[in-house]
C-alpha cells in the first residue's frame, strides 16, 4: 500500500517437515514428508488500524501470527515492523529494540499466565524486561495504572491468575501486552475460549485500547462475525493462503469468492432480513495433500472446468482481491 504501513508482510510462506523419523522411512520405504501451512501470503497494517486474518481452523492464522512476531522463522517472504525486517540476521540489534513495540494476546489466558506468579509480577515482567521504570515504586505505580486501564482493581495485583475469571484473566494478559508501551498487538482468537457473554466487554475494552492508546492490531479469528466489528479490512484465508480481502463493510455486503460466501451465510441472521442461514459444508482439506488448481474446489457449488487444474490468482479490482476463476470470469 503507503510506505507508511506499520506492517508489511510480503509472500510469508512457511512448511513443516512432518515427516517420519529417518528410520521408519527407510523401513516402510517412504520419502519425507512436507506440510504448506502458509503460502503467499501478503498484506499491510497501517497505523492505529485493525486487520482482521479469518478462517477455519487449521487455515495457517496462528502459523502467520508466530511468524510476524519474531516466533517462527519463514521458509520464504519477509515480514518488516516499521521497516525493520523481523526476520534479517543482520538486523539483529533494531529487532531486540522492536520486541519491546510489537506484543501478542494468545487464545487461552490460564495457558499463558505463570500460574505461580501472582498478577503484579506478571504485568511487571515486561516493564522489568525492557527496563521501563526507573524503580520498583514506579513499577509498582505503573502496574496500578494498567490494572485500571483494563478494568480490574489494582488490590489484584496481590492474587494468582487461577482467583480470575476467564475474562478477568483476558484482561490480566491484555494488561500485560500493554505494559511496554507497545504500538503493535497481534491478538491470535483472543475470546474464542470466553463465554459469548464475556466476549463482547473484552471486545469493546480491547476497542476502547485501540483508540486511547493509538494501537495497530492483526486480529485473527475462526469466527467472521467476531471481526465485523473490529476490524477495517478482513482477510479470509484458506488452507494456507489469502482468498480474498476487502474493506470489511464492503467483504460483508458484496462477497466475491464462495469460500467467503459460505462462512457469511452460515452467520445468524441477526438483522433479521429473511435470510436463510446455511451451514458451513464440507471440511478443510488435509494440507499435507492439497486439492489441485483451487484448494477449495472440493466445497465449491460454482466450480467449474478451469477450477480443479489451475489455481486461481489473487486479483485485486478497487481494493478488493478475491482468488477465484468464476469472479475473475465474471460468472460470480
Ligand atoms: N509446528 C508445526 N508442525 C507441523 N505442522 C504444523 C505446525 N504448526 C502448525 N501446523 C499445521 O499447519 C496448519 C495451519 O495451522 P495453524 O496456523 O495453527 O492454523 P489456524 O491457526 O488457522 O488454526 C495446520 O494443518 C497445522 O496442523
Ligand atoms: S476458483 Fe472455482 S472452485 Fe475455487 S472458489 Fe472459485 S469457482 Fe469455486
Ligand atoms: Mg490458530
């Protein structure tokens, strides 16, 4: 997009090696094996906005995150945070600097909280790690700060994680992220493991964040309806690669590619217009053995000759791109 994007992530492709041990492939006479969990895959986030990454599970969502925050290694394409690619050896100096600006919010909040640390020290260890606070008084006095800034009490900060609820733990790892002071936070399913009552406040605080504090999020979810709200792009993903991307009240209102069509329909109607709510078909296929030509060809109910023998290109007409043979052609 404007070489003022926060985020560029330009072709980031990474394979697994899922092969047998050595000595069972030369037993059974197999060769090795390799599993594409992401391919191709390129986008920009500017500053203060919210993309938003969607798709089934084992679609490659949480395989891009981990590779945009430093975790996971790209087996090709690059990813750069404010012009520092994430992933150059020489660069190393600029990336331990960056970590310190890019933070991450993982799915289950107990999972990622030390159960023996009480919720002080857990917000703490950043603003200690990155030498942010000039004593443990300021410390002290800034974890206050983001204790309330998240909703919860700074008299807290004296329990462990497991005195919480789900959502109060959200908030504690949210407190957390926020405390070095980052411009970038990747949220990978933040509320999918919440109570739907909980989902919408942790939502809205993490909205409310956005906009106080002047944040960039990559906001990934299983759940397109999740993302109406949050985001102002939507990127669908699947098996593996972008089919589609648009600004998201245009993706919801004039969806190309059938993959996106079939995970709105399935959506509750809750504008109550009439329409019929379909259920999602069919299931995503095994990575390690793709479909030919289009990967989702198999589910599609407007595939046709070209579709099962050459995979589609993403084309992007006025800002919105879709990957698909019958758009391309006009037939959809
Ligand atoms: N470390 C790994 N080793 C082998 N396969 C992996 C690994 N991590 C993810 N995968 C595979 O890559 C694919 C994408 O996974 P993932 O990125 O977790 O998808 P999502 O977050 O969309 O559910 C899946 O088929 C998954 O099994
Ligand atoms: S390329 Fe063909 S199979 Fe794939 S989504 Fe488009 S119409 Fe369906
Ligand atoms: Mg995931």
């Amino acid at each position: 997009m404007t070489a003022a994007a926060l985020v560029e992530v330009r072709d980031l492709t990474r394979v697994f090696d899922v092969s047998k041990p050595w000595l069972n492939r030369v037993v059974e006479g197999e060769t090795r094996t390799f599993l594409k969990a992401v391919s191709g895959v390129s986008f920009d986030i500017g500053r203060q906005e919210t993309l938003a990454l969607v798709g089934e599970s084992g679609s490659g969502k949480s395989t891009v995150a981990r590779m945009i925050v430093g975790l996971l290694e790209p087996t090709a394409g690059y990813v750069t945070i404010d012009s520092v690619d994430m992933w150059a050896p020489a660069r190393h100096r600029e990336r331990q600097m960056l970590r310190r600006r890019l933070q991450m919010i993982f799915q289950d909040p107990f999972a990622s909280l030390n159960p023996r640390w009480r919720v002080e020290r857990i917000v703490a260890d950043p603003i200690r790690a990155f030498g942010l606070a000039k004593d443990n008084q300021e410390i002290e006095h800034r974890v206050g700060e983001l204790l309330r800034l998240v909703g919860l009490d700074p008299a807290d900060g004296t329990k462990y994680p497991h005195e919480f609820s789900g959502g109060q733990r959200q908030r504690i790892c949210i407190a957390r992220a926020l405390s070095s002071n980052p411009e970038f936070i990747v949220c990978d399913e933040p509320t999918s493991a919440l109570d739907v009552s909980v989902q919408a406040q942790i939502l809205n605080l993490m909205r409310d964040l956005q906009d106080q504090l002047r944040l960039s999020y990559l906001f990934i979810s299983h759940n397109l309806a999740v993302v109406r709200h949050m985001a102002a792009r939507v990127a669908v993903m699947y098996l593996g690669r972008i089919v589609e991307s648009a600004p998201t009240q245009e993706l919801f209102e004039r969806p190309r590619h059938p993959y996106t069509r079939m995970l709105i329909d399935a959506l509750p109607d809750l504008a109550m217009s009439g329409r019929p709510r379909r259920p999602i078909r069919g299931e995503i296929p095994n990575p390690i053995d793709p479909p030919p030509g289009c990967a989702f060809h198999p589910r599609c109910p407007h595939a046709f000759e070209p579709c099962a023998v050459e995979m589609p290109a993403l084309v992007d007409r006025a800002r919105h791109a879709a990957a698909c043979h019958a758009v391309a052609a006009g037939r959809l």
